[in-house]
C-alpha cells in the first residue's frame, strides 16, 4: 500500500516507533495525522506502517518522490536512529 492510499481513521506507525491515526484524505508528500490530543503535520515518508482490518501491521511503500525527499533529508539532518529507550 501506498501513502496516497491511506484513509482517514487509518492506524499508522513511524519511522520513530511511535503510532497515530490518519486525520484527512489528502495526497501527498505531508498527511494530518492524530497523535494522541494533538493534530500534527508528518511527512509521508515517515510513515513506515499502518494496521490493516485484520488487525496485523503491514508495510507502507513510498513514491518515487517521497524515497528521494527522505534520501535528500537523510544528507541534511542525518538519519534517524530512534530515541534509544
């Protein structure tokens, strides 16, 4: 599944090892998402799983674009290796 292909209520887990809950139908690159109380903004590419029906979770595959956008972070910001807890 791809990230354009998330609905709104879909569970999805990060790259960061945390879990929200898709907030809009919109595609793109940037997707609301419900964290708890508060209504963020996440990058696409940071999205990495979501729970399907059955209730088992599955990998996201990213665009072409979003692979290039999070390559081209990964350079600026470094990558990402978790909060270590």
């Amino acid at each position: 599944m791809l990230t354009n292909e998330l609905k709104k209520g879909d569970c999805v887990g990060f790259n960061t090892g945390g879990w929200g809950q898709v907030a809009d139908n919109v595609k793109g690159d940037v997707r609301s998402v419900l964290i708890g109380n508060e209504l963020v903004r996440v990058h696409s590419y940071n999205i990495i799983s979501y729970r399907a029906s059955d209730g088992g979770w599955y990998s996201i595959d990213h665009s072409p674009v979003q692979r290039t956008r999070k390559a081209a972070d990964s350079v600026i910001f470094g990558e990402f290796k978790g909060f270590g807890f």
